[in-house]
C-alpha cells in the first residue's frame, strides 16, 4: 500500500499534535520549498511544543515576514520570544497585536505572553477578554482564575475555577487549584467531587496526578495524614512510573556544579550591584522573602527568572541538557558579556528602583557562575529542614516540561537530591567565601526583625520597617505561595514532616545515611 503524499502526511501531524513528526515532515518538505511559510509555520509551531523556543522563533520570523496579517502567528512569535527570554521583543509583538485581537485563543496567548513577562496586571485584563469572548473556553477560564489569585482576589478566582470546571470537567488541573486556593474545613471542602472526578477518570494520567494531589492537600487540611500520603504517592506516580528515577541524572547534574567551582576566576564580571538572587531549595521560603525584601522602597521584586540561565547557554554555546550548559558554562572566560547579558535582560523588572530580586530557586545551580558575572550582586541562600524541604517539594506539582524537577515524583529521589543540595551548600563555604548568606527559613518565621536586619546589612540596605509589613504588600505574587505567603508569618508549615509519622520513615533513614539527623538538624554552619 502507498503511502500517503508528504503534504497529507503532515497535515495529519499537525492536527495531531504529533509535533516530532510534524517538525521532521517540515523540514523534508522544506528541501523542495525553503521558503514556503507554511512550513516555516508548522515548523515553528512544532519546535515550540517541542520546547525548542529559539528554533521557533528563527521559523515563526519567516512565517510573519511573510504573512504579515497573520495575528495567530505573530501571537505565537510573542510566545515563542518570552519562552527564549527576549522579553522586551515578546511584549513589543504582543502589544502590536493586541488592539486587533479579536477571538479568546488568541488573547489566552497574549495573556501567557503578558503574564511570563511579570505583567500581571495587563495578563489578567487581556485573559478577562478572551473569557468575555468565549465564556465555555475551559483554558481561558483558568488562566484567567490564576490571574485573579495572584492579586490575592480570592472569591473571584474560585469562582472562575468552578466556571472552567462546567466548561470541561476534564480539566483536572483546576481540581488542584482549587484545592490549593484556600485552607479546606469539615463543612467546606471538595472532596466528594474529587472522588467522583477520580472513579470516573482513573485511566487518564493527567487525571490521576492532579486530582490525587487536590484530594492529598484537602485531607491533610482536614488532619488526615495517612490518607493524605496515599493519595500523594498516587498522584505522582503517574508520572514517577513513566519516567524512572532522576538519581543518575540530579547526580551528574550536582557532579558538573562541584566541578566549575574549582574554575578559574581570573576574570572580572560586570560590577554592577542591582540583583539581588534569592535561591535555595523550592518552597523553602524563597517567595516569603522575596515579598518581604520587595517591601523595601528601595527593592522591586522580579519574580521567578530564567535569564541568567539564558545568558549562560548563550555564552556557552550549545547543549541538549542542564549537565552539558554547567559543564560547557565552566570554559567560559569572559564573564563581564554574561553579567551584562543578564543585565540587559532583567534591569527594566526594577521599574526605576536601584535594587532588583531574582527569586528563581534552582538559580543555586549557577550561584558559582552568578558570583564570576556578577561579583557585586548579592546571592541569598535559603535553608530549610530537610525533612520539610523533601517533603514540601514532594508535595508540589512543579511545571512537568521543567528542567529542574525530575525529582519531585518520588520521595526518595527527592530526599537525595535534597542530600546533594546540602552538599554543595557546604561546598560554597570553602569556595565562595563570604559570597552566599544562608538564611534559615525557621529564623525568618520565628525571628523576623533580627534576622531580615542581618540581611539587609549583607544587601548594603538601610533598615526599612515596610519589610515586616510584607501582607500589606500589593504586588502579584505568581508563585505555587501566592495564596499562602498572603496571610503572614505561619509557624504551621515549621516541622510538618512530623504530622506525617511513619509514612515518612524511609525518608528519615536515607537522611542519616547520608548525614543528616532529623532529629538534631540545625540549619547553622
């Protein structure tokens, strides 16, 4: 039996969303037509699904250029440029598109371009127009919601959570959502739509995972640990199962960063003193901090950055993987273009103030890397106890196209990255002296004034009271915290792990094996 023409070939790709086969059909059909902007837009489309964002845009440009009226592709240039971390490029398309934008699918992606962008409140206007436009649009629904809880409006976004729920209720991602969006009490909780919503669905991952994890975080609301637990486990094996253990992978990972800080530091970085990087383990504290220091009037908060990563893959030359960038990164000998790069990148996001916070967590990976660019930037380190640490990050749902989260599906794999973590914290000690300041996450819960006086003091800041009265901050918060870090200082979330008694003691054990008692932990050098 013949098979079918090249063309119909990928048109059937395409509507499949089988983008590995649709990009490797364009590009053979590319060899008879180089220019077709057909085919630079399937190409380009395809690549971004694909996660390769600065391929796309290479595509897209020639599709746009080509087709100049074409608003859906010039909207997913827009996503293809904030996704390579050229912010300033994906605004300018955005806000070129936007005033003639006319149907939800294409505002949604405006919105995402607007929200990556750490323009909040422009993102929730733009999704509060795709949902006008097309109420039953599931997606729009629940970007839309998220906008909304990011400015703490609470009621609001439940509200379009349930919507996008009437609309698809196979959208399991906001079963998590709504779960996540408030503390859940005997009388109001969702529990038996959680169970209906798993008995019917039991055979879709997506589902497993979301809704088991929404049902994990309202039992243990309720007290119900054990349940709770199982529930967790249930959840992530749905994706632990298919991917296999990250062990290997986190170890070459941590191997590649012990390597470059032995690097030569010869050369001088950028000397300018603007960022301020808040990193360490995720949910660690890291947002609480950032909300506190960007009360400061003299500090705005960035968000969750992925640019000095960027600047350090455009400096190191190309790699498939977060093992090639560490270990490509540590031949690169003029670190004044990176800092610069990343300068030019994020030094808007201070939106006229003299300091900046780059929250991203996972930046610990390049803190080496950071101290050479950037000699006069601040780097601060949050710590938490492991037991906690393992068990927050084993409880969050992190973006499941992350570089950096492999981990978090097993709890033993998550215990012994946590292990590396403090390896290498221990590690800059000797190799970054003076260059990190760990911050207990417990001291900044139970000790707030002294300890944000000590680091405002590390920072070069006067002391500012407005840091202690961070709820009163009303910046967007666009973090997995956003609803939590609202309601102050909670020593609730301080020794958790304890709530969970047995469930978690093959954790405990892996601990000690590696060096660390839970019992006696203390975050202090």
């Amino acid at each position: 039996m013949q098979s079918p023409p090249l063309a119909q070939q990928l048109a059937r790709a395409f509507d499949a969303g089988d983008w590995p086969t649709a990009y490797q059909l364009a590009g053979m059909a590319a060899r008879s037509a180089p220019e077709d902007p057909a085919l630079h837009m399937v190409a380009g489309i395809a690549a971004l699904d694909l996660g390769h964002a600065a391929l796309a845009v290479a595509h897209l440009e020639r599709s746009c250029r080509a087709w100049p009226h074409r608003l859906d592709l010039r909207g997913q240039l827009a996503r293809a440029l904030i996704e390579s971390h050229r912010t300033a490029d994906a605004v300018r398309v955005a806000d070129d598109v936007l005033p003639h934008a006319g149907d939800a699918a294409l505002l949604s992606t405006l919105g995402t371009v607007y929200s990556k962008a750490s323009d909040h409140t422009r993102a929730a206007e733009v999704f509060g127009r795709a949902v006008a436009l097309d109420p039953y649009d599931a997606n729009a629904r629940f970007n839309y919601a998220t906008s909304l809880m990011y400015f703490g409006h609470l009621d609001e976004a439940e509200a379009q959570y349930d919507a996008c729920l009437a609309a698809d209720p196979a959208y399991a991602r906001a079963h998590l959502a709504l779960a996540q969006l408030r503390t859940q009490t005997p009388e109001r909780n969702h529990l038996p739509r959680l169970q209906a919503a798993l008995d019917a669905r039991r055979d879709e991952p997506d589902a497993v995972l979301h809704v088991n994890l929404a049902m994990a975080k309202e039992l243990e609301d309720l007290g119900e640990f054990p349940a709770a637990f199982e529930h967790l486990v249930q959840g992530k094996r749905a994706v632990s199962s298919r991917r296999g253990s990250s062990q290997a992978a986190d170890r070459a990972a941590f191997e590649a960063v012990h390597a470059s800080l032995a690097m030569d530091a010869a050369e001088t970085g950028d000397p300018d003193e603007s960022p301020i990087f808040v990193l360490g383990m995720p949910r660690t504290g890291t947002t609480l901090l950032d909300r506190m220091l960007s009360s400061h009037p003299d500090v705005a908060s960035a968000g969750e950055l992925g640019d000095f990563a960027t600047a350090l893959q455009r400096a190191a030359g190309p790699g498939h993987s977060l093992v090639d960038l560490l270990r490509n990164a540590a031949r690169i000998r003029d670190w004044a273009s990176v800092g610069r790069d990343y300068l030019a990148s994020t030094r808007h996001l201070a939106n006229g103030r003299p300091r900046f916070v780059d929250k991203m967590p996972h930046n610990f990976l390049y803190a080496g890397f950071i101290a050479r660019a950037l000699p006069n930037a601040r780097i601060v380190c949050l710590r938490r106890h492991p037991m906690d640490t393992s068990l927050s990050n084993f409880r969050q749902l992190f973006a499941l196209e992350s570089p950096y989260h492999d981990y978090s599906f097993d709890l033993m794999d998550t215990g012994h990255y946590v292990l590396e973590f403090e390896r290498l914290v221990a590690a800059w000690r000797d190799a970054l002296p003076g260059r990190v300041f760990e911050l207990p996450y417990e001291a900044l819960v139970d000790m707030p004034e002294p300890t944000l006086r000590r680091l405002l003091e590390f920072c070069g800041l006067e002391w500012s009271p407005r840091c202690l009265e961070f709820t009163d901050n009303s910046a967007p918060v666009a973090t997995a915290s956003a609803a939590q870090v609202r309601s102050g200082l909670d020593r609730r979330y301080v020794d958790r792990w304890k709530r969970y008694g047995s469930a978690l003691d093959p954790l405990r054990e892996l601990l000690r094996e590696g060096g660390i008692d839970p019992e006696t932990w203390t975050a202090t050098p």
